[in-house]
C-alpha cells in the first residue's frame, strides 16, 4: 500500500510576479488529494473552503480535509511518514536559495534531475544523444556566441535555457526582430534559438512515477489562445508516446519523482503524422489536475479551461443545472478555485464536445453576471442536459 501524500503545491518560489492571483494558485490541488493526505493551503483561500467541499461533496469527488493553514515547506518534516508532493522539486528561478538546499536535503537525485531537464538546453542535448527528434535549434551559452542572424530560419523563438510559464520567451517574425530582442539580452543568460514549428496541433504527454517506472499517465491535446497555452482536452487522436519514452525512462533512472510532461508538436504531412518534441516539464502542469480529477471521477471526455468573471466568491456563483453529474459524467467542475478572489476560475468541462459547447455557452454568461443578478435567472431546462449536456 502507498503511503499517504502531504502536498504543498504553492507556485510563489517559481512563477512570474505578473500572473495574476499566483499566490492562489496552490488551491487546485485540493481535488487530487485522498482523504488520508495532507494538503497545505494559503489562508487566503479558507473563506471559500465550506463552498468548495460542498460543491465536491455533491459530485462525489473525494479530498483531504487534513489541512495545514500554511504554504511553509519545513512542515513536511513534521510528518516523515508523508510522501511529499509539490508543484516542482526545486526552485528555478533562486539558485543557491535556502528553498533549493532544503530540496536537495530530502532528495538530491530527485533535484538534479528536475534542475537538469528543466535546462532547455540540456534538453537539446539530451534529445540528440537519446535519438528524440526535435525542431531545428541552435543553443548557445551568451548572445555573444551569435555569429550570424542570417543562419536562422525565420520565424523563429529565442528561449532563455531556464524559463518558467513561458516567461522571457519571443517569437521573432524576420531579423529585425531577432537583432531587437538580442539588444535586450542579458548576455549572461544562455539561450536558444528554435525554427517554428507549424503544427495542426500540440500534444501534453504526462508520466506519472511509480515503483514500476515511468507510467504513461494521459496524452491530452493543448487548447491555444494565439500561441498561449489556455486549456486542455481530453482524449486525443494523437498517442506518440514513443516519441518521448526514452526521455522519460532516463530521467526515472537519474531520480525523477511524482509527475512530468513533454510538450509535443503534430505536424501534418502528405503521408501521416510527424511528431517533434518542444520540452519537457519536470513538474506539474496547468494540465495536472484537470487530468487528475478525471480520472479519479472516470471522466472520458472532457476539457479544461480559465474563465474570467465578475464573482469574488464561491459562495455566489450559482452551478445549478449545470454542476457535474457523476452519473451522466457531464457538467462543470471547478478546478483552480482559489482564483475567484481576482476574477479567474479554473474548470473542467465533462461531456461530448456538444455538450463542453453547451456548458461553455452557460458557464460563461453565469460568470459574467452580477452576484444581485443571479436571483432573476431562469434555470436552464433540463431537456438541454439530456440531449446536449
């Protein structure tokens, strides 16, 4: 039997300050855990705990109600018996940080291994060596080391070698935008220079790690606002895990732990599919826990997406008629919870992709309504969740 988990997946010590409501962000996480896990939480989230856990009571997902009111790492030294689990093992954007030395304290195979293939980098060169094809890339340790801007295929990304959220990363349209970004680099940043890839569509291909080794988890397709990632869906057509594996096997073997993804490019040719890989993720992603949550509930179809709304509080948004349905496996789950305190919720929409167009359609015009304005509404008739629900 495995031993039960304590999470602690705050984003704080690794994520952009621009992101809007980061510091909630930790609360998504409440869906995955069991009842015997511990999960910590930041106080900020407690007022809407009683909505939360009723809203999973009803659709019959489990969750820990052992809650540490603090996002302090050193707690997991109080429970030895607890297997860790965090957003990401390490601390990318502060090396030699206290954070960093207290990671490599409890597990410092499990550190290198994130710390190295988080290196995208590290990541060309462990492509080449393993035979992973991916797009064209030249990587180099300064700017300086740039000979010509005229080898580059245009258009073209320039990716710091270590990069969180997509942060610091520019696609470069000809040249004259190359040379502009360049002008603004650090030239004690390493980097690479990547051909675009024009893709049909972008994979998420998740591992989970357990005594057996790098367990395939789920493939699911990237939904893209422009060239930002803004959901998932769930299943693909595309399985190319063996794209992928020995990546995947060779990081288990240098100590990765929990849960890692590979970003994955589907290219279209006159004779099949062509798949690249971009990169890979040591660490939950914004598809974890959509993905989490389904398969705890046995949710076939479904899709993940960030909404934006006029509520502050979980206790005024109204999910009647459309809330999930364990036993139609359709309807609305909230996900990223936490973030209604600045006007995002994270959700999962089960059912056929009719009835994810239909809960959309709904979801959105509820979200955008006034708290007062919510008493007028007519409910959504019920021949509507039969048939196109």
């Amino acid at each position: 039997m495995l031993p039960p988990k304590i999470y602690n997946h705050d984003i704080m010590h690794c994520t952009h300050q621009n992101v809007t409501g980061n510091y909630l962000y930790g609360s998504r996480i409440l869906g995955l855990t069991h009842p015997e896990d511990i999960v910590q939480l930041r106080p900020e989230v407690q007022p809407d705990w009683g909505a939360i856990t009723a809203h999973y009571d009803r659709i019959g997902l489990s969750y820990s109600c052992n809650v540490i009111w603090d996002v302090d790492l050193k707690r997991f030294t109080e429970y030895p018996d607890y297997q860790p689990s965090v957003f990401i093992f390490g601390d990318p954007l502060h090396p030699g940080s206290l954070d960093e030395a207290y990671f490599r304290e409890m597990d410092a195979d499990w550190l290198t291994s994130v710390e190295f293939i988080n290196n995208k980098n590290n990541f060309v060169q462990m492509a080449d060596e393993l035979g992973v094809e991916i797009p064209e890339t030249w990587c180099f340790e300064r700017k300086a080391a740039i000979e010509s801007l005229a080898a580059f295929p245009y258009p073209c990304y320039i990716k710091p070698s270590v990069s969180v959220d997509g942060v610091g990363i520019f696609r470069c349209q000809d040249e004259p935008d190359l040379r502009q970004v360049l002008a603004g680099w650090d030239d004690l940043i390493p980097l690479q220079i990547q051909a675009e890839v024009v893709a049909c569509a972008f994979l998420n291909l998740q591992y989970h790690v357990s005594v057996q080794g790098a367990e395939r988890l789920a493939a699911t397709e990237q939904v893209l606002d422009g060239y930002a990632h803004s959901g998932n869906r769930y299943p693909t057509l595309h399985q190319p895990w063996d794209i992928v594996e020995p990546m995947a096997e060779w990081l288990v073997a240098q100590g990765m732990k929990d849960l890692f993804a590979f970003d994955v490019a589907v290219i279209q040719t006159p004779t099949g599919y062509r798949y690249l890989a971009i990169e890979c993720n040591p660490r939950f992603n914004g598809a974890s826990y959509p993905t989490g949550i389904a398969n705890k509930l046995k949710i076939p179809c479904w899709s993940s997406e960030t909404f934006t709304t006029a509520f502050r509080s979980l206790k005024d948004l109204d999910l009647q008629d459309i809330e999930f349905d364990p036993h139609s496996h359709t309807g609305v789950i909230l996900v990223n919870w936490g973030t209604i305190q600045v006007g995002k919720l994270g959700v999962l929409l089960a059912g056929s992709i009719a009835q994810q167009n239909q809960l959309r359609a709904t979801l959105k015009q509820r979200l955008s309504e006034s708290p007062a304005g919510c008493q007028d509404r007519k409910p959504v008739p019920s021949e509507i969740r039969s048939a196109e629900l």
